[in-house]
C-alpha cells in the first residue's frame, strides 16, 4: 500500500463529504478509531468534534490516558460519561448477541446524542475489513456495523456515518497509524473489542464482575507482554470452582487466560506460552484477586472458536 497516498486520499474523501458541515469522531484509544480520528482533525479541523465515550467496560485509566495522549497530539477530546446506561441495558442478559445487540444501541443512542448536541450530522468511526466480513458472514454482530447490515444511521440515530478505513486489514491500519505519527502506545496496540470488557465477562456484566475482569486484563496483559502476541486477555466464566483455603471448601471464579498469534483476525492460534509464563500469570492472579479459585489457559484456534468469548 502506499501509505502517504491513502492517507491524502482519505483526507480529501472526509472533505468532499463532510463538506462545510461539522462532525464527530467516536474515539476508543484503539489503533483503528485513533487514525480515523487523525484522518478526520486534518481534514476538518475544528469543525471535527471528539468524543470518548466512557462504557465503564473499558481497560483500567482508559478514559484518562486517552485523553492525555490526544491532547499531545493537538487533539481535544471529550469524555461522556454513560455507564449507568449501560450498564442498565445489560442487566439481565446472558445470551451473547443480545448482549452485544444492547451495547450496540446504547453506543449508538449516547453517540447520537452527542453528535445532536454538537450540531454535527456526521459520524467518523474506525470500521475496518473483518468487522463487515464477520457481521456480513453471521459471525457475530460487531457492534461498529450498521449499513452493511441494513440499519439506516440517519433514519435510526441522527447520522451518516464516514468510514476512512473500511477496506484495511489490521497490519494496515498499523502502517497508517505509523505514517500518521501516532505513538507506539497506539499504532502497535493490541486489538480491543469495542464492547470493550463485555465480550470477557461470560453471563450478566455487572459493575462488579467487569471490575474482577479488569483486574485480572490488567495482570494478563502485564505478564504475557513477553510473548509480543497479537493479543492477550482474561475472561470470567459464569461458572464457579470448588477450591480449598486453610482446609476451608471455596466455591470460587474461574478465569481463563488466552492469548492469540494472528495477522488479521479472520483465523488464530493459541500463543505458545512458556511455562514460567503461565505460572506467573496465575500465581499474579489467585494473589491479587482472591475471589479466583481456577486459572486455565485456553488453547483452542480460530476457527473453531472465535477469539473472545461472545
Ligand atoms: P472474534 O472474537 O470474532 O474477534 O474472533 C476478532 C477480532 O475482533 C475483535 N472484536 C471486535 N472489535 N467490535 C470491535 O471493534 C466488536 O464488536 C468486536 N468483537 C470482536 C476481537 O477482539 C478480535 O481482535
């Protein structure tokens, strides 16, 4: 790919449409929304509004360290505060597209919102290849998918939505973000669902259970640094596992840890984790979170498991 071109290009592309209008990019600190909200401040300015919106499914300090990086970059973001009310829409949900059906609707409510109130009638969002391949395939509904799939922004939220780099695979996006000076926090950061820690937490999410899986993301990703994976995380299951504590029975959470070797993430293999590796990721965890009684690594390919667990 020539990078310089297809940045230049997109740059014009986000002109031609927004035209003199305002818009707005919805950022997550991933790799994919950073570069379309790069593309999108050179091509509009300050008639280009960015907005983080705060989940409370995100990584721990997300929405702060977000906003620091941005600001370095001349970027002003704003944080909305709308976990409540998602927390609100998942509760009670166990079955996985439903779950990712409420967090699309209400990302998109809150955005809408947002977009109103900045009198903008664009939306700028990092959709990239796979997420339409895998909606379009009946994989899953990736919650950034709406038109692909027959949902009419405008009709539906108050938008239209502009998507710089619906046709990149990952590594492309990568190399964008590189040429667009993005630090490496960002540029070679490992992927993060949009339904952030929700498509980690198997069952109901609850503030409690996705602050346990925080915790334990936080370890996972500390730990298995080494291995340099495509990605890493920790999963809470909805069972519990009988353990035992000073000869005392324990009915205790089960975490799995996984850690993916991918290019693009259409296909995946389980990270060949050493030993020693292993030992202390769990050991980190059963310490630090002592409501854990199982750690299991988790060493099934894509296909025929996905990567995360909804
Ligand atoms: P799966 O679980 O389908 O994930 O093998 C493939 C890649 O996509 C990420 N992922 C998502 N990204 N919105 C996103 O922006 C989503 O709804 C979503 N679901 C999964 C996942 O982390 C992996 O990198």
């Amino acid at each position: 790919m020539d990078t310089a071109r297809f940045i230049s290009r997109q740059i014009e592309e986000i002109k031609i449409i927004a035209g003199s209008e305002r818009a707005v990019s919805a950022l997550s600190g991933g790799v994919d929304s950073s570069v379309c909200t790069m593309l999108a401040a050179r091509a509009l300015g300050s008639k280009l509004k960015s907005v983080f919106i705060d989940d409370g499914l995100m990584r721990q300090d997300e929405p702060s360290d977000v906003k620091k990086i941005f600001a370095k970059l001349g970027v002003k973001v704003e944080v909305v505060d709308a976990q409540r009310e998602f927390f609100a829409a998942l509760k009670g949900r166990l079955d996985p597209e439903e779950k990712r059906k409420a967090f699309r609707d209400t990302f998109y409510t809150v955005l809408g919102r947002a977009v109103k109130k900045s009198g903008a009638r664009f939306l700028v969002q990092g959709t990239i290849k796979p997420d339409i391949i895998e909606t379009k395939g009946g994989v899953k509904t990736q919650h950034n998918i709406l038109e692909q799939i027959g949902i009419d922004p405008q009709k539906d939220y108050g938008f239209k939505v502009i998507e710089p780099i619906r046709e990149l695979f990952k590594p492309g996006v990568r190399e964008v973000a590189r040429a667009l000076g993005l630090p490496e926090r960002i540029s070679e950061r490992m992927p993060f669902p949009g339904p952030g820690l929700s498509c980690r937490v198997v069952g109901e999410v609850t503030p409690e259970r996705v602050a346990l899986v925080r915790k334990a993301t936080l370890i996972v990703e500390e730990e298995l640094a080494v291995l340099k994976p495509f990605q890493a995380f920790a999963v809470l299951m909805n069972d519990r596992g009988t353990g035992v504590e000073k000869g005392q029975r324990k009915f205790g959470h089960i975490i799995i840890v996984r850690s993916v070797e991918s290019q693009d993430a259409m296909t995946a293999e389980p990270s060949p984790a050493s030993w020693d590796v292993l030992r202390n990721v769990t050991q980190r965890i059963l310490k630090e979170i002592p409501t854990v009684t199982r750690v299991a690594y988790e060493v099934t390919p894509k296909p025929p498991a996905t990567i995360e667990y909804i």
